[in-house]
C-alpha cells in the first residue's frame, strides 16, 4: 500500500482529541502534516462539507473474523477469501486498527470437541498481510481460554514476530464471571449445540474438571507468553474486586466488559481501563444480564468501546456516547485515542501533525453515522 502524495480534507468538522472545529487536516507521505482552522476548500482539495472528519477508529477486541470463517454452523469458508471479506468490512465500517481475536486453548476430547485453528489462521493473515492483499492495519488478540487442555502448547507456538497486540484472559468455568447464571448458559449452549440435557451436565462437568486441573497452570503460562510476545495483557469478565485484584497482581490494564458495576469501580480504583461493548450500549444493556455500558457512561466509568460482535457498532456507539456527555471529542476518543493508548499504539487514534493519517470521513444522516470515506496512511481504503 502506496500512500498518495497529498490529500486535503477541507470544510470539516474536525474531531481533535480534545474538541472539535471546522477546519481542514492536511495529508502527506502518509501521515497528517497540518490542521488549518476554517471553512476554506483550497483548490484541489475534498469538499467535506461539515462532516465529521475523525480518527480511523481502534478495535481491540472483534469476534467478527470468526463469522466469516464459518458462516454456518459446520461450513467452514475458504480463509483467505474470508479474511479479505473481513478486512473490506471493517474499512467500509471505519476502522482502520483491528486487533483480531482468536481463540487459543481447545478441548480436542469429548462429544463438545472444539479443534484448535488460531496458529494457522494467524499464519494465512499475515501471509495476506505481507503480501498486500489487506486494506486496514491488523493485529492479533490471542483469547487465552484457561478452561481447556491445549493453552500452553498453542501459545508457544506464537513469538515476538507475530504481531501479538493483546493476550486475554479468558475463564469460561460455569458458573462464575460472564456464566454465573446457569440458566442463561444453559440456553445459550444448548441452543448453539443442539445438547440434551445429559449433554449439558456433562459439558458442565468437564469444563469445571478442566478448570481445576489446569487453570492455574495455564493462567501462569498466559501471562508468561505474553510478555514473551511483548503484548498488552487483557482481562475478561471481571466481575468481582477479588477478581480485579487478581487482574492488577498480573500487571494487567485493560478490563474487557466487566460484568458488573463492583468490578469497574475497583478497576478504576486500580488504574485499569474499562472496555464495554458497543452493542450493550446500543442495544440498551448486555444480552447476558451483565451491567448496562450506558450505567458506566453515566458513572464515567467507561474508557473504551469494543464492537465486538457487529462492526458497526463501534463508531455509532462512539457517537451516542458524544451525544450522551454532550462532547463529541470524549465520545470519539472511546473508540480511537483511548484503545490506541491502551496498546502502545502512540502512532494513531488523534488527528495531530506526525500522527499516521487513518482517517474517515462521516455523514450523520437522520442522526445515522455514514461512512463517506476511509484512508489507512493517506490512501483511501473505502
């Protein structure tokens, strides 16, 4: 990918890091050159309009590559076709900085077999990665299941060259964190499997077998092979301040959706950042009964947005939280600023001369952000 020489976005409503005005953001060798204040459109440069001209947005945790990989239950999608898919999907959506997750830990034994794939597709990504087929910057999130059999062999076989942004915790035990409600559980993995009765009781029993031969173990290993791989370590679900103290012992911070109002608080009460669902926000509150995003808006307990399962999501949330706290720069900086702070990424998520030029343009159309246009380093990308 090729940056242009020069691109100028005029006449926009500029989102900087710390407010907005109507300015223009001036574009070279793919990075900003310069913001000039004013609706002036200079020859040759693009019209915005008064749209909102913003930092591409920062996704730190997305499900989304999953669902092009097996749109289907039991399909599974040719990936580089996939990931090609889910690249242009997420650059039409606005986000230029994605921070893919995949799952490490399987359980290859028992009827609930779930294989492990992560090694191989993390191969094939930067594969088309380096080979230019991908239009927006990415990164892997390795999902560290320590209720499995299979953590630590998959986690060796990532290194320092792999682009391993983020390491997450992830403790699935029934009965505890995201799955305290067994009835939700129930539902959900029955629904997803097609289990009996027996076979949810045996899931059940297994999963916590797992959890009390290795979880220990493999919370070390994970913790470990993170610094190894010199990411950030996450942790997932916290829903207690026991759980919490544990996450900063680790050196962790970033929490991703805690569950409960208990946990963000001491989160904050400890330095980590707090991440939540762009969906629970929208939608008016978790699918899983966990603590509402828009109850830790209203608290200002909440840093960071994630879209985690629907791409879209992650810059209208963005935007409610701008209409929410009647600042458009603090909603905005949930999905740019703040997740790139969060991994180190000090190069992107604010308009500021030096910084990359990841930029998108959006129309707000019966109060609907529309992405008008997207540049990943100055090249426009959608």
């Amino acid at each position: 990918m090729s940056p242009v020489s020069e691109t100028v976005l005029a006449n926009a409503t500029l989102v900087l890091p710390d407010e907005t005005l109507t300015g223009s953001v001036r574009v070279a060798d793919g990075r900003i050159a310069g913001i000039d204040p004013g609706g002036a459109v200079p020859a040759g440069a693009i019209d915005c309009g008064g749209d909102l001209v913003m930092p591409g947005l920062i996704e730190l945790h997305t499900d989304n590559l999953e669902r092009h990989i097996q749109p289907r239950p039991s399909v599974d999608w040719p990936h580089a076709s996939a990931i090609v898919a889910h690249d242009a999907e997420l650059a039409g959506v606005g986000i230029t900085t994605v921070f893919d997750a995949m799952r490490v830990g399987s359980i290859p034994s028992g009827k609930a077999r779930y294989r492990a794939y992560a090694r191989g597709l993390a191969s094939e990504m930067l594969d088309l990665r380096a080979r230019g087929a991908l239009r927006i910057s990415h990164f892997l999130h390795l999902r560290a299941e320590v209720c499995s059999e299979t953590l630590a062999e998959e986690m060796a076989e990532f290194g320092p060259e792999d682009r391993v942004g983020i390491v997450s915790l992830m403790d699935h035990t029934p009965g505890q964190r995201q799955f305290r409600d067994l009835d939700k559980l129930k539902a959900y993995v029955m629904g997803k499997n097609n289990f009996s009765e027996a076979d949810f009781e045996a899931h059940v029993a297994t999963l916590k077998a797992l959890r009390d031969r290795h979880g220990e173990r493999h919370e070390e290993v994970a913790v470990a092979e993170a610094r190894r791989c010199g990411a950030i370590l996450a942790s997932h679900d916290d829903t207690t301040e026991a759980h919490v103290a544990v996450s900063a012992g680790h050196g962790i911070r970033l929490a991703e959706f805690p569950t409960t109002l208990e946990a963000a608080r001491a989160c904050r009460e400890q330095g980590i950042a707090v991440m939540m669902g762009a969906p629970n926000l929208i939608r008016g509150g978790s699918h899983s009964g966990n603590v509402a995003a828009a109850e830790l808006a209203g608290l200002g307990l909440l840093d960071i947005l994630s879209s985690d399962y629907v791409p879209s999501a992650l810059l209208m949330a963005g935007v409610m939280l701008g209409d929410l706290w009647d600042d458009m720069a603090r909603g905005i900086a949930t999905v740019t600023r703040a997740p790139a702070d969060a991994v180190g990424l000090r190069d992107r998520g604010r308009i500021a001369p030096g910084a990359r030029a990841d930029l998108i343009r959006v129309a707000r159309i019966d109060g609907v952000p529309v992405v008008r246009g997207a540049w990943v380093q100055g090249t426009r990308v959608a």
